[in-house]
C-alpha cells in the first residue's frame, strides 16, 4: 500500500505513545510536504535530546546538565521535597506554580507483577536524601492504583521515623460534576476535606 520508506516512517511513529495508525499515517504524509531543513531540524532535535538528557544526579529527573536547575535554584525551599513516580509528574506539578520545594523522581512504582522492587526504583538514594539534607517534609505526589499505593505505604514506613510524610489529596476535578465521580473519588475527596478559610 505505501513505499517502503513511508512504510517504516509510519511504523517508527506508530511506536510513540498515543499514536495510532491513523495518526501516525497523518504525521508521516504531513512530514513528507515540509521542506527538507524542517524535517532534517526535527531529525536533529531527536538525535540532540536522546544524546544531551540524561538525569539529575540529585533528583534524577531529566536534565542536560549533571544537576538540574531545580536543584541548584537557591531558592526553592531547601527543606521540602515532593516524590514523584516519573519526570513527566515533575512538568504537571511545576505548570501549576505552586509548589516550591525540590523533587525526587522515582523512576516508576513497585509493581511486583512487572518484576519492578523497591530496588529497580530511586528510594535507596532519597533516604539518604532526607537523612543527608534535613528534610522536614516529603510530599507524596503519587496517582493513585494498586502499585501507587504500595509504593506510596513503602515509602511512608521508610520515612516516617525520618521526617513528616504527606501525601497529595485526591478528589474531583475542576467543573466536574459529582453524579459522574466514581466512589473511590468520591470517599477520596471526603477524605481529604480541610476546612474552610
């Protein structure tokens, strides 16, 4: 049905999360109409990022130094660090420009069915963290799902002889309508209720 060229152009991008066939089809005649310099910048750009990010020595979230800006930002509160599963938890917290503190990325959640330990993940490291650098507070910033919470309890049982632990609230979101929660949610979202100012 197609070239051999576009053939494998739409394979390699159907690889991508979120890209179906017809997406990847789209993208890939889309790619073909763009002046060469466009699709030799892209093709640039990908080989960069994969050969300049790597992780933060510290916090292991991606960077393209041997620190992140995170970490080295003095003023980001030195005593609060928020735990999260994977960078792109990082991006979300940080777009709501509310947190101020530093971050520990896991590397993924305890999922013994996927042969993933407590071992594989990034917690030996933000032990020593919290012992090392005197942290009062660690914001567990993890969805919620069998191995969020066992990898939520795992951590808070480390930790809590060490410093406070807190987890994030769950509950509804923004413009949505409680008919429509399911009860989880909902017994999440009473759960975590604070009181009114």
């Amino acid at each position: 049905m197609y070239a051999r060229p576009l053939a494998r152009l739409i394979e390699e991008l159907q690889r991508l999360p979120g890209v179906g066939p017809k997406t990847a089809q789209r993208l890939a005649l889309h790619l073909l109409k763009r002046p060469t310099s466009e699709v030799q910048a892209l093709a640039q750009a990908l080989i960069d990022a994969k050969a300049q990010i790597g992780h933060c020595s510290i916090c292991f979230n991606l960077s393209a130094a041997p620190v992140c800006d995170i970490c080295r930002a003095p003023s980001r509160d030195q005593h609060t660090l928020c735990v999260v599963a994977d960078a792109r938890d990082v991006i979300a917290l940080e777009k709501t420009r509310e947190y101020k503190g530093k971050y520990h990325v896991l590397g993924g959640l305890i999922s013994p069915m996927d042969g993933i330990g407590p071992e594989q993940l990034h917690i030996g490291p933000l032990v020593h963290r919290v012992h090392k650098e005197g942290i009062k507070e660690v914001i567990i910033a993890i969805s919620p799902s069998i191995e969020g919470d066992t990898t939520t309890l795992y951590i808070a049982q480390l930790l809590k002889s060490l410093t406070r632990v807190t987890r994030i609230a769950f509950g509804l979101p923004m413009g949505g309508d409680l008919e429509y929660a399911d009860e989880v949610t909902l017994a999440r979202a009473i759960e975590g209720r604070r009181e009114i100012s």
